[in-house]
C-alpha cells in the first residue's frame, strides 16, 4: 500500500536538500520547483528561534480531464496548512 511504499522511498534518501512525495495523479504548474522553494524559504524564515526548518504540505488540488485535456477549475484556490511546531 502507499504507507508501505513511501516508508521504503524514505529509506532511499541520502542527504538531498529537498525530498517531494507525491501521488501519482498529481498535476504541477510551470516552474513549480522555483515557487515551492521560495515558499519553503519564507516559511523558514518565520520559524522561531530553535526550530530546526520547516515542512510544505497541502492537499492536492482537484482537477477534471485525462492527459494534456486535464484542467484545473477556473478560479483554483490553494489549501493552506499551517502548524508551528510538533510536541
């Protein structure tokens, strides 16, 4: 299952700077790599004092179509996730 299969993709990292977990029928944006840096950046960048960095996650957003037909709705809206620290 997917648990199963990311627990062994998380065994496979080697120190890279930034891991991405995905499902398989996520689409992306042009230049999406730039702007979830930038917004990993100014995440950290509020983080206080202590904090060792931060984490991206959202729910991925809904789309209808297959293939190059695929297309987002016509006025997407982000889902916005936000903690400020795990106890």
């Amino acid at each position: 299952g997917p648990c199963k299969a990311r627990a062994l993709c998380g065994a496979l990292w080697a120190g890279e700077e930034y891991v991405l977990q995905v499902d398989a029928h996520t689409r992306f944006v042009e230049g999406w790599d730039e702007l979830c840096i930038a917004q990993l950046v100014r995440a950290e960048a509020s983080l206080p004092g202590g904090c060792a960095g931060a984490v991206l996650t959202t729910y991925p957003q809904g789309y209808e179509g297959a293939g190059a037909a695929a297309s987002l709705p016509p006025d997407p809206q982000p889902v916005v996730m936000c903690i400020d620290r795990f106890d």
